[in-house]
C-alpha cells in the first residue's frame, strides 16, 4: 500500500492466524494501485529470506517475457541481496533465462496462462498469478491454467498462492469469484467527523464542473471534488481524507477459517492518482458503455454488470415531473418503507392510487441510530404529518413497514409495538425465489411485536417490472423532480442497484438477485420493497378511497382497507391491531 502516515495496519487476522495457516490471498483493484509491487516484493522475499520454488504467471507468455524484462530484471539488479543470489540472464548461464530464475535453495520460473509447458512440470510453493482476469479459459488443450497451476502446490504444506487483478465482467470474472471466497477486505478511511470507516467509492464523491461544447465534442472541466461521509454527512477535501487514519474492514472474516484473505481497492486511495483526475474520467466516459466498462474496472476496481434489460438511472431522471403540491392529483393512499442501518434510518413515502400506479413523494435520511430516541422521534415525525393536495385536503401514511434485520432488532419492534395503533409493522425480509412478498406474520417474540416476513424477491420483481411500464397509468412510477424531495441521481442509482441473475450452485441454476456492482447501495430499493409490502397489507379497496377523498373531512383519516389474506384479517382481529 502507498505510505500512508497515520494508517491503522490491520493485524487483526496476522495475531490470530501464523503466515502459514494462510494459504491465499487475493487483491481485486483498480489499476495502478500497486498490485505489480505486491507481485514483485513477494518475489524479493521469497528469494532472499525463504528461498523455494516459485512459479509466476501472466496472462500470455508474450507478457510473461516482457514482466520478466521490464520489472523482474531491474528489481534483481537493483537490489543488491538479489543481485548477488541470482545470476545474470545475460552471462549464458543456462540456468537463469527470461522465463526461469534460479536461486540457491529454489528457482522463479515464469509462465503464460496460455502455454500448459509452463504450468504442468514441477512442484511449485508459491503461486503467484497476475492479471487473472485475462487469462484464458483454457492453457491450450489443457483446461483451466489455475486449476492446472493450482495441482503443483498441493505437496507443499507451507504453499502460498497469491491472485491479482483489476476484475471484469460480473458473474464472468475470476477475481471476483476468488474475492468472494475470500475475507472481502476493503480499505477503509475513517470520517474525520463520526469516526466511522468507509471505503471512499463514487456514490459518496460529489463534485462541482462545467460543460463546455466545442462541436459535438463535451469538454468537462471539474473545478472541485470531494467526499461526502454516508454516516454524518461531513464533507471532506482528498488531501484531508488522503491522510485520515485508514484500515481494512472485513465482510466476509470467516473465511480466514480457510486461510484466504481477500482484499478491494481502488483509485481513490491511489496516492498515484487524484480525485479530479478520476471525476474526469467518470465524465468523460458515462456516456459510452465501452469506455464506461473501462472506467468501472480499471478506476473503479469492480466488475461491470452489463445491465441488459436493466434501467439506467438516466431514463427515470429524466421521467421526473412536477408535482402541483405535496401529493399530485391521482393519489390515494400513502405508505412508508424504513430501512434500517447501524447509523441512519433511510424512508420513503409512497401515494398509491387506481390500478397500483405509484407516486415517489419523499425519499429521506434520518441520521443516528436506531437506538436513540432522537432518531425515532424523526422517524414519528416524518410518519405523522399531513401530506397535502393542492386544493388542501391531506393524507397521513397509512401503514409503514419498518426494517428489523441487524442490529437493533429489539429496538425496532419496541417502536412497532408502541406504533402499532398507526400501522407501523416490523419486516424481516428473507431472500430466494417462490417466496410471496408477504409471506408470514408472527408475534413470536419477547416484545410481542407483529412482524411481517417478506418476500424481498418478489417484491424486487415488482418493483422493476412497474419500472418498466412506459406510459402514465396501471403500474405506473411517477417521480417528482423537485430534488428536496430526495430523488436524485444517487437515488435511482440505489433503488436500481440489483439485477436478477443466473448462479450455478450444486449443478442447478437458479435465478438470485444481486448487486450490480461491488460498492452499490441498495437502501432505496429496500425502502420503496417496505413501502411496496405495506400497501399490499392494507390491500386498498381504491374506489372507497377515492370516495372517502372526495366527501372528506376526515381526509387526514384514511380508510382502514380490507386485509387480502383471511390470516391477516384474523391476526389483526386478534390483536386488535387496527
Ligand atoms: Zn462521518
């Protein structure tokens, strides 16, 4: 990693875990962050300190031949411990070639994915594979080049194998399938105001810019550039941030249980690469999916989804329209879907109206956590107020479904039950296909709380087909452009942050939503699924609602709708929840 004065190492796993007990460790990343150096000092060491065979891969032998020449070479001969273990290329000594450096106590060979001859002789310790993503599915007629390089380090009980590389195609790419095997580490800078890490990645850099045209030619010029904490909110300039207190967060640490570390990264923490120089890219590249792809692995480190039927996020910005008022005509009944995080609560409130078309009406963040009563006094009074017509008349929400996975599960159904009189139900959500949105409701808990187990899938499913639907009407998803309202890029990019792909497990294929890339955030498509989950509860009977509209003076009230299910109906009957 780039010096980095006050970066907190994390030797976490390195106390609990000896060197030996891991045996891979893979570096998912942008360009030009440093994984050659990763390649090139393990090579140093391994000569020098802990001499034994080693065997380095490239994608082609062509590059396998010019990495040895152009970064293997000169670091041997610069380094003088090197220079006196191994012996010229030069000298004709028939032991050190291009391809194959020998040392005392082990050899370097280096190999091409795309040659067998270079992968299939001898017993190899340590396994060193660069660019995986660009090697090819086969080493000749001999399958799978890492599976083949793989075979020769099993006789070692000390092996090491080392995977590197920017990633590719999702669901295509192998660094992305060895990262997810792996411990997910990502390094993360602290906030210098909340103190909470995050990995810097797009979504929270903001910046200011001009467009200037010169023939049909944009020329982007980024006046300023930096990062916006998604806990607090506090912004902060990239020389700050360049040099707060950083670390590597896990997602996935049980698997240094199977001795593999698996790290991400990208060119925001670069020290050879600067902010403004990565917004210009983004800029310069948006427009064109190629060249887009380019920017999303080689800048940004992750794996591009082509979206296919996915929606861009351009085509609901631009759908956006005005609203009159508050709520536009067209509007029945409203409902809100909470999301709940560790450190912010994020909402949405949703209008409903004839044929299930949708109004996005308010999309908001209420930071804090969930356990401090300030921040569920917001939630209340984001709940509890009036949303109103342009005549006057007005809606409260009449049902929200509220978020309890994580970490505050009991503070959650505690605000449920205190809340339940207004309709506010406790969701836990629960993943894989053949599950209907609303798929169970319980009591089974300490606080007596009613909790709805949802679908998510299904609800997911909905949500993008009534994306889909082009035309004002049945399905419809009306957005306002007003962006106080919350719907803005960072919105759309959230609520279309999944895409429905195909995995292979255990020989069968099954559909499963997933992240379209690796820092995506999907709050506002879980907040629109809660409030989705809410309406489809209250099951609205809209001919009464529109009626109850017209005559009201109760507009504030709306009507209390027919339950769907009967084991709804009975369940509220029984708990008096209505
Ligand atoms: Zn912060």
């Amino acid at each position: 990693m780039a010096d980095r004065p006050r970066a907190v190492p994390a030797r976490d796993h390195g106390q609990r875990y000896g060197s030996a007990e891991l045996k891979k460790i893979v570096v998912m990343s942008s360009a030009q962050v440093g994984k050659s150096e990763i390649i090139n000092n393990t090579i140093g060491y391994y000569i020098d300190v802990d001499p034994g065979p080693l065997l380095l891969v490239q994608p082609t032998i062509e590059i396998a031949e010019d990495y040895s020449k152009r970064r293997i070479a000169p670091m041997i001969r610069d380094t003088e411990v090197l220079a006196q273990k191994v012996a010229d290329s030069k000298t004709r000594d028939t032991n050190n070639t291009i391809l194959m450096k020998v040392f005392p106590g082990g050899f370097l060979a280096i190999g091409g994915a795309n040659s067998p001859a270079g992968l299939a002789s001898r017993p190899i310790r340590v396994l060193l594979c660069d660019e995986v993503d660009r090697y090819p599915a086969s080493a000749g007629s001999e399958g799978d080049p890492i599976a083949l390089a793989e075979k020769r380090t099993i006789t070692f009980w000390n092996r090491k194998k080392i995977f590197v590389s920017t990633p590719t195609v999702k669901g295509a790419s192998r660094i992305e399938q060895e990262y997810e095997m792996g411990t997910q580490e990502k390094w993360c800078i602290q906030c210098p105001n909340c103190r909470e890490f995050h990995p810097i990645v797009l979504r929270d850099i903001r910046f200011d810019h001009e467009i200037h045209e010169a023939g049909n030619r944009k020329i982007y010029q980024v006046h300023d550039v930096w990062w916006r904490c998604p806990s607090c909110f506090h912004e902060g300039d990239e020389y700050t941030m360049k040099r707060q207190p950083a670390k590597w967060i896990a997602d996935n640490p049980v698997a240094i249980e199977n001795g593999v570390r698996s790290f991400w990264l990208n060119a925001f923490v670069s020290p050879w690469f600067s902010w403004r120089e990565i917004v210009q890219q983004f800029l310069e590249s948006k427009d064109d999916p190629e060249q887009f792809k380019v920017f999303t692995n080689t800048v940004l480190g992750e794996t591009w989804e082509d979206r296919g039927e996915q929606m861009e996020e351009d085509v609901l910005l631009k759908r956006r329209e005005e609203y009159p008022a508050d709520l536009p005509d067209g509007v029945l009944l409203l409902t809100a879907g909470v999301d709940t995080q560790d450190d912010r609560l994020e909402y949405e409130i949703v209008g409903w109206g004839h044929g299930h078309e949708s109004w996005g009406i308010e999309y908001g963040v209420i930071v804090g956590r969930p356990d401090d009563p300030q921040t569920l006094q917001q939630l209340d009074d984001v709940l509890n107020r009036v949303y109103r017509f342009a005549d006057g008349k007005g809606l409260k929400v009449a049902c929200t479904c509220i978020d309890s996975g994580g970490h505050y599960t009991t503070e959650i159904y505690k605000y449920a039950k205190r809340n339940e009189h207004r309709r506010v139900l406790a969701v836990k959500g629960q993943g894989g296909p053949g599950i209907p949105l609303i798929h169970r409701l319980t009591r089974k808990n300490k606080e007596n709380a009613l909790v709805v187990i949802l679908g998510v899938d299904d609800g997911k499913s909905r949500i993008y087909s009534a994306l889909r639907v082009q035309e004002p009407g049945p399905k419809y998803c009306h957005f306002p452009d007003d962006e106080s309202r919350g719907y803005d890029r960072y919105y759309f990019q959230g609520l279309l942050s999944e895409k429905l792909v195909a995995r292979k497990k255990n020989g069968v294929t099954r559909y499963v939503w997933e992240k379209i890339s690796t820092s995506a955030r999907n709050e506002a498509l879980d907040a629109r699924n809660y409030a989705l989950a809410a309406k489809e509860i209250l099951n609205p009977n809209y001919d009464a609602l529109e009626q109850r509209l017209k005559g009201a003076e109760e507009a504030s009230k709306p009507t209390a709708p027919k339950s769907k299910a009967a084991a709804i109906k009975r369940l509220v009957k029984k708990s008096n929840v209505w």
